[in-house]
C-alpha cells in the first residue's frame, strides 16, 4: 500500500511538472497603469478595431471582500488543450484604472486554433470590462484589453485553450 502512495504521489508530482513547464509559454502579457476614461481613445488611435466583448461573470461581489470576475469567450471543445497561461498581480497605494492587454502567440500567427480563452481577475470593485481587439476565436491568434476602473489591487490568471 505505501508502494502505491508513493507511485501516485510521483505521478501527480510529474504531471503536475510538465503541465507547469507545457503551458506557461507563448502567452505575452503586460500590466500596465493607464488613466483611461473609456476606450474611446484607443478607438480613434486604432482606427478599423471592432471590439468584441468578452462575457463577464461576477462570481463574488460582496462589499467586504475580493471581487471576482471572469471574463470569457469561446468554449471548450473535445481534443483542446491549454496552450498558454499567465499570471500577474499588482497592488496600489490609492484607486486606479488599469488596462491589461495579453497577445497570444508572442509573435506571428500561431500553428492552434483558439477554442477559448478566460481571464479571472480578482480586483476591489465591480467595474471591469474586456474586449477582444484582434484575432479571436477559430483563428490561430488573439489579442484582448482587460480594463479595470478605480481598484486597489488587480490579480489576473488568464488561460487559453485550443488544438
């Protein structure tokens, strides 16, 4: 019996490795502060983007604690896979706007089709919005804005998936 916890505990240990050495590649991301307003803006300087929203859940929004949402597109498919993840967090001293933009692949068109892709982001207040602004879902590249107003805090996980 202990021969058998040992094995399954390496197994899942090995899994668990190459998982994490599989999937946390290929995904560009940047957190940057912006004092953005609205995407009017970043409309009239990229002229020809048509944005398309990401659904958002709110998955908590209890005054008293984090709030989480979750921003997605697409859907899992049989046979997908993670293609890429990445992660981030960032803390402030006083409110901000902050604009999260993740491009997947790094550079060129990929060799996957994108299936689907979620951003989780943890965050002090409700009001967050997410668009795609180039490439998306059935196409082999994607690029998204994340737009976060007046938090204190904005931890992102983002995940995509594809085959």
């Amino acid at each position: 019996m202990a021969r058998l916890n040992i094995f399954a505990v390496c197994f899942v240990s090995l899994f668990l490795y190459n998982f994490a050495q599989c999937s946390n590649k290929a995904l560009d991301s940047n957190v940057e502060v912006n004092f953005v307003q609205n995407l009017t803006d970043f409309l009239q300087q990229n002229p020809g983007i048509k944005l398309e929203p990401l659904e958002k859940i709110v998955k908590s929004n209890d005054p008293s604690t984090r709030i989480q949402i979750v921003h997605r597109i697409g859907n899992r498919i049989p046979g997908d896979r993670i293609l890429a993840v990445d992660s981030a967090e960032k803390r402030y001293n006083q409110p901000q706007d902050v604009r999260l933009n993740l491009f997947y692949p790094q550079t060129g068109p990929g060799n996957m089709i994108i299936t689907y892709l979620e951003v989780q982001v943890d965050q002090s207040t409700n009001l967050s919005q997410a668009f795609v602004i180039k490439g998306g879902i059935g196409q082999r590249e994607i690029s998204i804005v994340v737009e976060s107003k007046q938090t204190l805090y904005f931890n992102h996980k983002a995940s995509i998936f594809g085959y």
